[in-house]
C-alpha cells in the first residue's frame, strides 16, 4: 500500500453569525428560506454601498474593484484563475447560510432564527454583512415584504460559545476575531458516516448526479476549498498538485449508502418564476484509511459542497 502522503488543507478564516429576527407584521415566508435570504441580503447590500445607482449594472461598472458590495456578494475574477475555473466570469461567493426554521406563517413577535457564515476575506466585512442583515429585515422579507427587526446577532468565538456584536438595544458593531477551517477535531481514523443535510448537488457534464463515490466527492470538497482560498484566503499556501492525495481515496470504501432525491422550491427574483432545487439528501457510511481526510471533512462541514452553497445546500455532517 502507498503511505499516506501528507496534503496541507489551506487555512481559511471563517466566521459564524447567528441571526435572530423578530417579526413585526404578519408574515407568510417560503418553508425553504436560504435563497429568500440570500436576496434580500443581496439587495439590502446594494442599496447600502453601491454609489451608482440601480441602473448600473455591476459587470460594467468603473468601480466594482473597490466596491463593497461585490467584495461580499457578487465577486468578479480580475486576473488569472486557477486552470478548473478558465471561462468563468465570477469567483464564488464567500458566505452561505443555514437555516433550520421550515415554517412558513409568523405572527408579530415571532422568531426566525439563522446563521450568515461569511469566508476568507468577507469576515473583515463582517460589520457591513450585520448592518445588512438589520436592513433586509425592515425593508421586508417573503412575497409581501412584511417587514423584521433584527434582535439580535451573535457569533461564534473560539471558545465555543455565542457573543453578541450586534443588538436591538446596541445597534453599534462588536468585531470578533475569526477561527481557521480547518481542524480535525475528532474525526475517526477508519469509518465515519456523511450526512447530507441540505440537498447536495454534484453535476458532471451538465447533470447532476444520482449517486456519490468518495473520489468525487473529496475532489469536490477540494476544489470548494481551494476556490474560496484562492479568491478570499491566501492563494500561496494552495498546493495545485492534486492527484497523489486523490489516489488515495481508493484505500476508503462506502459500506453503506442511504441517499435520497429531495426537491425544494424557490422563487427567482430575476427570472421572475418559481424554480425546483434538487438535490442528495441522507447519509454515507466510509470505511478505510480516513487520516489523510479528517481536515477536509471538517472543512466541507463549514463551507459546504456543490451547488447553490450559498442558500445552504450541500451541508454535511460527520458523524462519528
């Protein structure tokens, strides 16, 4: 058997913000949530920086190298990118969010609760990301724009615990120094199950796929790493030599799979339509050699893997 060849995951700061939002109106929300949020937050973010007006388009504009606003939510590739990403126009997006509430009708007083994990770079916005949050809330959210407070927003320090940096009653912002993806933290040398939260969607020559094998899925995970690195960490300590560590994944096996299609609904703003987001759900049970990838695996917890990462799907779990 090949000994195991050490590959350095890149460190990437991250922070985690703990939304809560206080509903002021009677409100109807749709039950999948990410991608309302992510558009409300989009266009709370733009209407907080942009210096040009809603007419200009961001593609075209002089300052989109100095704007916040495509800083945090709409990046652009300005120089050469790394060889997987030649033909695309716009690096990912450092931030995605979580959102456990499937509810739909809130009263007023009501709680919707989330968390906003902004990566790399985007965490020096972290201020800018919190009074965004506060003003998608009072500008409204759902079909209706019903209109939010933001109670409060907290994040996660390295101790473990929640701190406030942003509050109803002290609207002034509190930075909190973020951790690094990734860490072990635990993860067994020889078996571990992958479980799929959200909806992963993995695509390959146009479709998505309806089944996972564990090369793909670490060359996935690596890749989502490397890119949010390359764009928003320090694109130095990337290492581009991939294949040893890959062929690794041939001493790991999947002894059980438990995967199932599930379909969400979103409303696209700009298409002005309903659209189906589908996706993997369940869970993966990996047995083998595990060392090489117990910091990958802790940092696809964080960043998530696949498509549409930032209205939350893909997110996995290791259980031990």
């Amino acid at each position: 058997m090949e000994p195991t060849t050490p590959y350095t995951i890149p460190d990437i700061p991250y922070l985690r913000l703990r939304c809560t939002l206080r509903a002021e109106q009677e409100a109807l929300l749709p039950s999948f949530k990410g991608s309302m949020l992510r558009g409300a937050l989009g266009h709370a973010l733009r209407r907080s920086v942009c210096a040009m007006g809603p007419g200009q388009r961001c593609d075209s504009c002089g300052l989109r190298k100095v704007c916040l606003y495509t800083r945090l939510f709409e990046t652009f590739i300005e120089d050469e990118p790394p060889p997987f990403l030649k033909g695309q126009t716009a690096a990912p997006r450092p931030f995605v969010f979580e959102v456990e509430e499937q509810r739909r009708h809130f009263a007023p007083g009501d709680r919707l609760r989330f968390d906003l994990l902004l990566f790399g770079s985007a965490v020096d916005l972290q201020a800018l990301a919190g009074v965004a949050v506060a003003r998608m809330a009072e500008q409204g959210l759902g079909e209706r724009k019903r209109r939010f407070t933001a109670e409060d927003i907290s994040a996660l320090d390295a101790s473990g615990g929640f701190r406030t940096l942003y509050s109803e009653e002290r609207p002034v912002w509190k930075s909190l120094a973020p951790p690094l993806v990734p860490a072990k933290n635990g993860v067994p040398d020889s078996a571990v199950v992958l479980h799929f939260k959200t909806p992963l969607r993995l695509k390959k020559d146009g479709h998505l796929l309806q089944d996972v094998a564990f090369r793909g899925l670490v060359f996935r995970m690596l890749t989502r790493v490397l890119e949010l690195s390359h764009f928003f960490g320090n694109r130095n300590a990337i290492d581009w030599e991939l294949r040893r560590f890959l062929r690794q994944t041939e001493d790991v096996r999947v002894t059980d799979q438990s995967l199932a299609w599930q379909d969400l609904k979103r409303y696209s703003a700009r298409q002005g339509t309903e659209m189906t987001m589908g996706g993997l759900v369940g869970s993966l049970r990996l047995e083998g050699d595990l060392r090489p990838f117990a910091a990958l695996l802790r940092a696809a917890e964080i960043v998530h893997i696949g498509k549409s990462t930032t209205f939350g799907l893909g997110q996995v779990e290791i259980l031990a």
